[in-house]
C-alpha cells in the first residue's frame, strides 16, 4: 500500500555532509518524510523513516538560529529543520510526532490536539497563555526602548514579563514567573532581542528568561526591528517595519534580471503597506528586498513572460507596483495563492 502523504511544503535543511542550511522542498508521509531540491523534482534528495524516530522540538543545538526542530532516526540520525515563523513550525510538529506515535501504534495517522512535552503544571497551556500576552488591552505592552544607541521596536524587558505574569494570576512569585517565561522562550513564543538577552539564552541557565531591566525580549509574531543612530535616509527605510504582521511564509519570486526562480521567505506588513522578501536560510534581520503595496494590482496569472517552462509549476500570481513594476510568485498550492492574494490586496488598500 502506498504511504499516505499528510503535509507538505518549504523548510529550511541543514545538510548532512557540508552543515549547510538550504530550503528544500518536504513532504511528511504516515512513515517518513521525504525532502526535495525542488517542488517539481520527481525524486528526493533523501527520506527519514520515522519509525522509532524521535522529533526534539523547540531543538536549541544551534544559538544563532530559531524555531528549528530535530528528527533522529532509529539509527541515531540528526536531520535539522527550520521553520520561517512560529505557527509553521508548530504545524510541522503536531503532525510528524503525531505520524510517530500512530506509526509505533500500528494505528491510522489522525489529527488531534496533544499537550507539549514541557516541564510546567498541568493547568498551564503555554498557547493560551501566550494569546492572551498578546492581547491589545490586558496582555503584556510593546515598547520602543533604547539601549548601548541602538532602538528596539515592538519589544519589552524581562521584568514586564515577569511582572505581567504575577499580575495576571499565572505565577505566584517571580521564580515561578521565571519558570513560566522561560518555557515561552524555549518554544518560541517569545525571542530574545540585545546581547544581554541572548547572552542568558547562551548561558545554558535553568531559567533563559532574565527578571533585569536590559534584557529585552519580543514576540515572535510581532513587528520587531532594531535601528541604530545613522542618516536620515536610513530612519525612512525603518518605518517599513513598522507595521503589524499579516502573513508569512514561502513562495518562489522570479528574479527581475536573471528571470531565475528561488525560494524567498515573504513578511506581510499593513501601515505601512510592505511586503519584505528575505533569504529564509539567513533569518530576518536584513531583507533582500521590499515591494511596496499602497496602489499596487495583485492578479492570479497562467503563465509568465521569460519564464522557463519547467520552472514554473502553477499558482502564480503577479503583483505590479503604482510605479508599474512587475513581481512575478509561485505558491504551493491553488489554496495558498488565493490566500495571499486575498491579504495582499486587503493591505493594499487600507495600509498608507
């Protein structure tokens, strides 16, 4: 019988021979995961089987990058996974641990919702606990804050956290609330930002989280960026990153030159209306380009002009700027282009 496939999609890999981080194409079967050069491609590059593996997430083997999870195969193989953001990686974990635990049970791959395997109270769901830090009235408070002349946007100390969780009833003294952060930390929910943050979360301390007023920290999903004093130019270019995030994730750009197709990781943001498009193997911190919405027309397409045929594999959609440039991207699927499109034009119009 053939494997049943479950979910598919762009991670970044670590490779196995010369530890380079590439995006590659998976797909997660009911007994392995299967990974790609290209979503095109007929073969894999390779296959993990998952019977007897184990998933390791959040996997902190690596300082520098986030929301990566580890795959060990029986045979004492580490495979190494990134996500592009939070709720991707979270996806990708519910279904590989739960293609496990059916595989091992000889039982039909379903989804359920299962607890994360964190070291904290049974009362304590670190999802819910994290929605309502996020929310706009009651939930922890986003801050400008400067620090050794550089400015953190959208971030919060340590000891807002802290504060915030006793405050809330969630922790009934600041060890406790420590404890509790920490966990938010390890799973992603919450990032460091400054060297002080980053020097607790290298320590290899119990508690990652710092209760000190230059530790800084932000959400993942937010609209985090760090400017430093330089020219008024400079200053201009940060208010793109000003705006909250809508959506994110994968999609192939055409190149305007080369006319090439790569993965690019593509951050959705309203006032101001961008969207920034990065290298997902090198992380956030500097996007390799910026497309700016306000005016902009966003269309599905059939085909693309200079586009090799065999490159192009479907689900295309075209943004053309008020200046009339032209940005051709792939999605994965039928669905997700519709979803972009749909968010894409929404903050085109109401974002300034």
């Amino acid at each position: 019988m053939e494997p049943k496939q479950i979910k598919e999609g762009y991670l970044v890999k670590k490779g196995t021979v010369l530890n380079s981080w590439k995006v590659v194409w998976v797909v997660l079967s009911d007994d392995g995961v299967e990974f790609f050069k290209r979503k095109a491609d007929s073969a894999p590059k390779g296959m993990i089987p998952l019977k007897g593996a184990v998933l390791t997430s959040p996997c902190q083997d690596f300082s520098k990058r986030t929301l990566v999870f580890k795959l060990s195969t029986a045979k004492k193989q580490d495979h190494f996974f990134q996500a592009t953001h939070l709720e991707e990686r979270e996806s990708w974990v519910k279904d590989i641990k739960r293609a496990i635990t059916c595989l091992q049970g000889g039982v039909k791959f379903a989804r359920k919702s299962t607890r994360r395997s964190i070291r904290l109270p049974d009362t304590i769901n670190l999802s819910e606990l994290y929605i309502l830090m996020r929310d706009q009235e009651n939930g922890v408070k986003e801050q400008k804050l400067e620090k050794d002349r550089r400015v953190y946007n959208h971030c919060f100390t340590g000891g807002t956290v802290v504060d915030w969780l006793i405050s809330k009833d969630k922790a009934r003294n600041r060890p406790e609330a420590l404890m509790l952060a920490t966990g938010l930390l390890n799973e992603g929910f919450l990032q460091p930002a400054g060297d002080v943050s980053k020097e607790g979360v290298e320590g290899g301390a119990v508690s990652t989280v710092l209760d000190e007023p230059n530790a800084l920290y932000y959400f993942a999903d937010s609209g985090f960026f760090c400017e430093g004093y330089s020219s008024d130019e400079d200053v201009i270019v940060k208010e793109e990153f000003r705006g909250n995030i809508i959506k994110q994730g994968c999609l192939l750009k055409q190149g305007h030159r080369r006319k090439n197709w790569k993965v690019r990781k593509f951050i959705l943001r309203n006032d101001p209306a961008y969207i920034h498009y990065y290298d997902p193997t090198k992380g956030d911190e500097y996007p390799l380009g910026s497309i700016h919405l306000r005016g902009s027309v966003i269309t599905a397409v059939e085909f693309v002009p200079d586009a090799k045929r065999y490159d192009v594999d479907g689900n295309l959609f075209e943004i053309i700027t008020s200046d009339e440039t032209h940005y051709f991207l792939q999605a994965a699927t039928s669905e997700e282009r519709n979803e972009w499109i749909k968010a894409i034009h929404a903050v085109s119009k109401t974002g300034k």
